[in-house]
C-alpha cells in the first residue's frame, strides 16, 4: 500500500471527519535516513470524532498498512491532539520538526514542547530502554543472531531519545542520525562509535561481522548507561 492509497482509504473510512493526515518519523526527516525495507512509515490521522463504528472502517485499512510493514496509523481526534503533548511531548516534538502534511491539515497553534516535561519524558523513556536492552542481553546469551537482532531493532528509539536530549539542550537535532550521535556522545560523554556502527549495518555500508558483534554490543550497552546516566544528572536552565 503506498501513501497515496492510505489517504485514499481513509478518506474513504472517515469521509468529512478526516481532518488531517501527516508522515513524520525517518521518511519525513529524508531520504537518507529512511532505509528501505528496515524504516517503517509513520502516520499520523487527525479526525473530528473516534466512536467504534469509525474504528471499525479503519481496521482493515490499519490491517494492510501493518502487513506491510508500518505500524498502525496514530490516530487521535483532533480535541486529543491539542491536549495531549504535555504527555507525548517526545513525539510532538519530532512531529513538529519534521512531518509531511499528506490530506487536510495538522493545526499547530497552542503545540508548545515544555523542558520540563520533555525531561521527565526522556529520564523515563531512557531508562525503560536500558532495562529492556539488559532483558534482551540476557535473551540472547551468546546468540549472535539474536544479538545483532536487538541491535538492530534498539537503534531507532535510541535516536529518539537522543533528539530528544538534543532538544532538552535548546538545540534543533541534526536530521542525519551519524552526526546527531556523535554531538550527543561528546556532549553527555560517551563514545558515539556502536551507534555509528549498528547505523552503518542497518544501511548494509558495513555489516557487522560475527567477530564485531559481542564487543559492539558490549560498547552498545556501555554507551546507554553512560547516557541514562547523564540525563539522570541533567539540570534545566531555562525553558524552550
């Protein structure tokens, strides 16, 4: 299913209560960062009401969209969208940064990322992720398939999170993923090369090696709790 058709069926689901329709996520930052075949297409759907009727029109649609690959549409109403970014304020952010309007339109007035929840968001997020990286470590074992496989899965919630504390800096993060991670690296102290390198493999320019594997994954989990770390300690000076 292509973008083109998404809409088309939405359009067809939702009819005058389709508001807007947006891609954000890695295909809105650029083509460099999407990878085919590996980077799913993210979609935001903005209607005026959610009863059950209309999630049962969109669940075929949400269906095919999944068997390709994509997660689920994100779909809120348009009174959730204007009242839920003290909560998602990680995702908005991206959102705002990057996002391609596809249908209708993706009303911005009153969208303002607060630091302050940002911080709590990303202190959170961080640290749930080092504890599910840990969880998947003891999985895997000695597994190199599993290893790379968590890997490779990890990657895109850590750039997240490293835009995010990009922007906890009062900074715009960089849209390519090598020197977002190596200005986050040098500026919580940690060593970008096992994100630069999982990077690389994922975009098949230099694929990990069985011999590369234990040591990236050990430098990998080194590196996210040095940044886990940092975030704890991180203290707010001003707001956005």
């Amino acid at each position: 299913m292509t973008l083109d058709d998404l809409v088309r069926r939405l359009r067809e689901a939702h009819g005058d209560e389709l508001c807007g329709v947006a891609l954000y996520g890695s295909a809105a930052r650029g083509s460099t960062e999407h990878i085919p075949e590996q980077s799913d297409y993210n979609v935001l759907v903005l209607v005026a009401a959610l009863s059950m009727d209309r999630l049962a029109r969109e669940a075929p649609i949400a269906r095919d969209w999944r068997a390709d690959g994509n997660p689920p549409p994100l779909t809120l109403t348009l009174s959730e969208w204007q009242r839920c970014v003290d909560i998602y304020p990680m995702e908005y952010a991206d959102i705002l940064q990057h996002h391609r309007v596809l249908h209708g339109k993706l009303p911005l007035e009153g969208i303002r990322v607060d630091r302050q929840q940002l911080r709590l968001q990303l202190e959170s997020e961080a640290m749930g992720k080092l504890l599910r990286l840990r969880h998947l470590i003891l999985l895997a074992g000695d597994n190199r398939a599993e290893q790379i496989a968590l890997l490779e899965s990890s990657l895109s919630t850590m750039l997240t999170l490293f835009r995010a504390y990009a922007r906890l800096r009062g900074e715009t993060p960089s849209a390519n993923s090598e020197e977002l991670s190596r200005a986050v690296a040098a500026q919580a102290g940690f060593d970008a090369t096992p994100f630069i390198r999982v990077w690389r493999h994922l975009k098949s320019s230099e694929k990990l090696q069985d011999a590369d594997v234990a040591p990236t994954l050990a430098s990998y989990l080194e590196a996210v709790q040095a940044f886990v770390s940092h975030v704890d300690q991180f203290t707010l000076t001003s707001d956005l």
